[in-house]
C-alpha cells in the first residue's frame, strides 16, 4: 500500500520524448481555438450562405494584402535563417537568438501606423529584449534547447 501511495507522487521523465510535451500543449490548444472560431463564426456564416445572403471569398473587404504577405515571406525567412544559424552554433540556441531580433524588427515595423521617434526605440528595445528574455529563460533556465 505505502508503495503505490509513494508512485503517486513521483515522477518520472522520458528524457527521449521530453521535447514532445509543449508542442503536444500548444497544439491541442490550437485546435481547441480552431474549434471555437469554427462554432462562432463558421455556423452563422453557413447559415447565411444557406440563405442566399452570403457570398465565398478568400480575401475580406478591407484585406491588407501588404501586412498579409509581409507576414508570410518573413515568416518564412525567420524559420529558415534560424535553421541556417543555429546550425552555425550548434546546441546553443543561437538562431533563435540572433534572428529573433530582426524577425521581431521587421514585423513590427510592417505593423506599426504612425511613425514617430518614440515608437521606433520602444520597437527596437522590444526587438532585443524580448528574444534575450525568451532565450535566457527557456534555454538556460528550463533547459529547452533551442534551434
């Protein structure tokens, strides 16, 4: 009896699979977001279709196709360059580090209206700061190797 009590809390770490535990979290968040988007705003617009009110269209009215695309080639850049980085310094994190800093730059920068001084220190004290944080945390703290 005590040792079943004892195997209760204790733990015991598949260091093989460990890597697998956030990603497993973060996608059944995403789906269950999904889900919701889907309940809210696909069974109205099914409704309306059904009706005769609607009509199917890829891109909405006011669709910023600049911010859009923007977002996707730097995307792609950002996951690509860390690739290529990290493997320059391999099992420090290093990619993550140095090409967050300009993905973050530059997406925020494509994102920003009005322009002005004040604005472009806190982007870019932001762009710094924020992927120090993250890569100091998450790879020295938690141990979580990073690309």
């Amino acid at each position: 009896m005590g040792e079943r009590i004892n195997s209760l809390f204790s733990i015991k770490i598949n260091f093989a699979e460990s890597h697998t535990f956030f990603p497993t979290i973060v996608t059944c968040v995403l789906f269950l977001l999904l889900l919701v988007i889907v309940l809210v705003h696909g069974i109205p617009f099914i409704r309306k279709l059904r009706q005769g009110g609607g009509k199917i269209s890829i891109w909405a009215e006011n669709f910023d196709k600049l911010r859009f695309w923007g977002t996707m080639l730097f995307t792609i850049f950002y996951f690509l360059s860390m690739d290529y980085v990290g493997a320059l310094f391999p099992n420090m994190g290093f990619g993550f580090l140095i090409m967050s800093m300009p993905f973050m730059l530059a997406l925020s920068l494509l994102y920003v209206h009005n322009f002005n001084r004040k604005k472009i220190v806190v982007i870019a004290l932001n762009s710094i700061i924020a992927p120090s944080i993250a890569w100091y945390v998450l790879g020295n703290l938690f141990n979580i190797s990073l690309p």
